[in-house]
C-alpha cells in the first residue's frame, strides 16, 4: 500500500497533536510541518522527523493531503489554495469566518472531487459512537461544555470556541429543520461572550438547550437525549455513557421505575480515530464522516444563535 503524503499546517498548541498521530502512522509520509513561526516549525519538525516550513505554498505538489489547524480568519484562504492544487483537507472547527467563505469551499471541494473534512472531535468520541445509533426520536437534549478559563481561543466568543461542538452533535441527531432559536450571553472575563446558553426549537418538535462555559471552576464535557421512556447519557471526558429505561420491577398497578444500565463504549483516543477516518475518506475518495456541510450548517447554527444574543455580526 503506497503511503499518502501528508502535511500540517499551523503547528501552535492543537495542531502539534495532529503532527504527533500522522508521524506514527505506518501508511502516511509526514512530508512537512508549516508554521509563520520559524522556530516553532524547526521545532516541531525536529521532534517529529520531518521538514519545517514557513508558507504552505512550499507544499504544493509535495502532498496529496493535509491538516489546517491555524486561526480560523486563515481557514478560508489557505484551504482554497490547496484545494486548487488538488489537495483534500482535514479543516479544524469552524469551517470558515463567514457563511460566504465556507460555501465556497464547500463547493469548491464539490467541483474538484476532493475530500473537506471539518474537525468536530466530538462526533469521533467513543461514548458518542456508541450512543450514536440508538438515538432514534430525541424530544429533549441537553449539552454541558464548561471549563475554567485558559486564555486559549479567547479571540472568539465562547459559542464559536465551545459550543459548536454541541451545535454539530444536536444536529447531527435530529433530522430536522431549526424552526426557532433563543439564546443569552454573558462576557466575564473577555471582551467577547464567556457563557452562553441556547434553546434550538427544530421543526419536529425536538428541543436541544446547550450550555457552554469557559469561566467555570470545573470541567464539564456532558450531554443527555431524552426519548420516550428512556435517557441517553453521555460523558465525553471519561467516554462513559449509560441508558435510562423505564421498567416495571414492582406489582401491576405500580409506578414504574428508572432503571440505569451502563453502556459498552469502546474508548478511543479520537483525535486519531478522526484522523484513521480522513485518511480513509482520501485513499477510497469516500465523503468525509464530518463533511464541509454539516460544519457549514453548525457555522450558521452558531451566527444565528450570536445573533439571538444581541451580536449583529455574529462574531462576537
């Protein structure tokens, strides 16, 4: 099997992960780092056995794929690039700056044939692929994405930073159109919105209130689906989950009870498992399991919720 040729772009605090599961992965070539940070790329290239380099246009016509894992005001431009040098990409969240910017590579990648993949981590986590399929109405979900503040990704506000994860998740579950959007924001520590809370309304009745924090004291990775006469939960931290079932244990006649059982997961470290997918997508030209749609789709989620908060731009 002949190796697929890889390259990471932005190697700063999440991308030198990307670059340490590539570098152990026996069917990939590492072929090169890229970082505007010299020292940092000649760094990460070093530890990893590979060659730095400053501008990703030193990687055209040396890779057939790559990571991009810098700010997201650089998402649109350097994925056009490689996506009009042939090259499929694995896109970290959010897609795009704007609505406009991700439409076009989404059919840029449409016309070309290649492979976008958008970087929701969550959608490869073990407990959630092993909740996945026995979601089958969801009525009620609720999300809680909490954590104390790091400083890190304080350029955006907390809903394009944290709780797009959630957004992706809900939608992913619920086929259905969003009917109504409500939400409240709260800036604490920064300029931009540290707290967040929103209530998605879907056309089939279907409720997702998602909670999203980075000014909290503890780290909360959680989510619950509710369906008729059961409960999913979900813990993505420790990739547990378990199922809440209503039975009858007592005489006829008697209120029934909730009975918890846990849930088999296979846990995983899902950054590769996300990565294992991607690569498949690229060597059997298979769409990606997160495509450029679906992170399109949270992104305006996620403007309209902004909105919903009093933010016209939809930044934040």
């Amino acid at each position: 099997m002949r190796k697929i040729r890889v390259g990471v772009i932005g190697v700063g605090y999440f991308g030198q992960f990307h670059v340490a599961k590539y570098a152990k992965m026996k069917e990939v070539e590492l072929v090169g780092v890229v970082d505007i940070n010299a020292t940092r790329a000649r760094e990460i290239a070093k530890r990893y056995h590979t060659q730095p380099f400053l501008h990703h246009s030193e990687l055209f016509g040396k890779v057939q794929a790559v990571s991009i894992t810098v700010p997201t005001t650089s998402h649109h431009s350097i994925t056009k690039d490689f996506f009009l040098q042939g090259v499929d990409v694995l896109l970290e969240k959010p897609i795009a700056n704007t609505l406009e910017e991700a439409d076009e590579l989404v059919e840029l990648a449409r016309s070309k044939g290649l492979i976008l993949q958008i970087g929701h981590l969550e959608r490869f986590n073990g407990a959630f692929l092993a909740i996945e399929k026995m979601v089958k109405n969801p009525r009620l979900i609720q999300s809680h994405r909490l954590g104390p503040f790091s400083g890190r990704g304080a350029e955006v506000n907390v809903v394009l930073d944290l709780m797009i994860h959630d957004i992706d998740i809900a939608l992913s579950l619920v086929h259905s159109r969003v009917k109504e959007i409500r939400a409240i924001g709260i800036p604490v520590l920064t300029r931009s919105f540290d707290m967040a809370q929103a209530w998605i309304e879907f056309e089939n009745g279907c409720t997702a209130i998602l909670t999203a924090s980075r000014v909290s004291t503890e780290k909360v990775r959680k989510a619950w689906i509710f369906q008729p006469n059961r409960i999913l939960s979900i813990d993505f931290l420790s990739q547990k989950a378990s199922l809440s079932k209503k039975e009858f244990l007592r005489r006829k006649g008697q209120a029934p009870d909730m009975v918890t059982q846990e849930i088999p997961v296979n846990k995983n470290d899902h950054l590769e498992v996300e990565i294992r997918s991607f690569l498949h997508s690229v060597r059997n030209r298979k769409e990606a399991r997160v495509s450029g749609w679906e992170g399109r789709r949270a992104l305006e989620v996620a403007f309209q919720i902004l909105q919903k908060m009093g933010n016209v731009d939809g930044r934040g």
